[in-house]
C-alpha cells in the first residue's frame, strides 16, 4: 500500500467510490471510529487508483463494479489519531454489478482483514447528518460535478506553501 510515515506525519494515496444507488450514497466505516468515510482504500505500488477501487470493493464486498469516471482529485491535510497526515485521494463514480444489502440506514458487515468494517446506505438529502470525512463530501454528494474537481482540504493547517 503507498502509505508511509515520516517524522512530520504519514502520507497516503487513497482511492474511493462514489456508489449512489435509488437516490442513497454508500458509506462506511471501522467498527471502533466514530466517522464515516466513502468506501475505498490505499492504492498498492504499480496499482492504478481504478483498480485499487475495483479491488477494494471486490475485498470489502465481494462485488464487481464498473468505474464511470473520475469525480474529485483531492489533496487532504488532517489530524487523525494525534498525527498529521497527508492524503492523496481520487474519487471515482462507481456502479456495481449487484448492489448488496440495500436497506437503506441499515448497516451491514464488510469484509477486511484486520479492521471490522460497517457499511451504511444513507439517503442523499441525510448526508450531513453524518460525520463523514472529508467534510467537503457533504455538499459535494448533493451537488456532484459534471467535470473533474481539484480538491484542497485544509483541516490541520499543517500545508506549508
């Protein structure tokens, strides 16, 4: 996985899904956080950011999915656990093969290998009645792009310029 820590904090380059399904956004989280994220991981070397995607959500879900295109390219600089942490991330509209569990603010288990993985179909209209993170996806899942977005989010104000 390209994710490495140095004194200044940890670096990462993530890949996630934008996996809306009759008018709901697929979310999920680690069992033990108290936030929600899209569903996705860190791209391995020599990897594309497509198919980390295609491999997470086979991992996680056991499902196939079909990558449409590219949403938002962020750069993200955050706190998480008392360190700072630089991510890079590109944000993938996805659809799946067979959409699993849909029940809409039900959760239902996912499948990894050393985290305990909650996944939750939230309407899009209850999206910012969930902590999900990057905070930018609030708004962005209301209203998302006809073109590719950059995204810089700044939550730590570690960014030196």
């Amino acid at each position: 996985m390209i994710c490495f820590d140095a004194s200044e904090g940890r670096f990462s380059f993530r890949a996630a899904a934008v996996v809306i399904y009759r008018e709901h956004v697929l979310i999920h989280k680690a069992a033990s956080d108290d936030f929600w994220a899209l569903p996705g991981g860190r791209v391995e070397l020599f990897e594309s950011s497509v198919g980390a995607v295609e491999r997470e959500l086979f991992e996680e879900l056991g499902v196939k999915c079909r990558v449409e295109r590219l949403v938002w390219h962020t750069e993200n600089f955050f706190e998480h656990e008392a360190e700072r942490c630089h991510e890079v991330a590109n944000y993938f509209m996805v659809s799946l093969n067979d959409y699993p569990h849909f029940e809409p603010e039900v959760d239902f288990e996912g499948v990894e290998e050393d985290v305990n993985l909650v996944f939750r179909w939230v309407p899009l209209g209850s999206v910012g009645d969930y902590d999900l993170y990057p905070k930018f996806l609030v708004a962005g899942l209301k209203g998302l792009p006809d073109s590719v977005r950059h995204v810089i989010i700044n939550e730590c104000s570690c960014i030196a310029d």
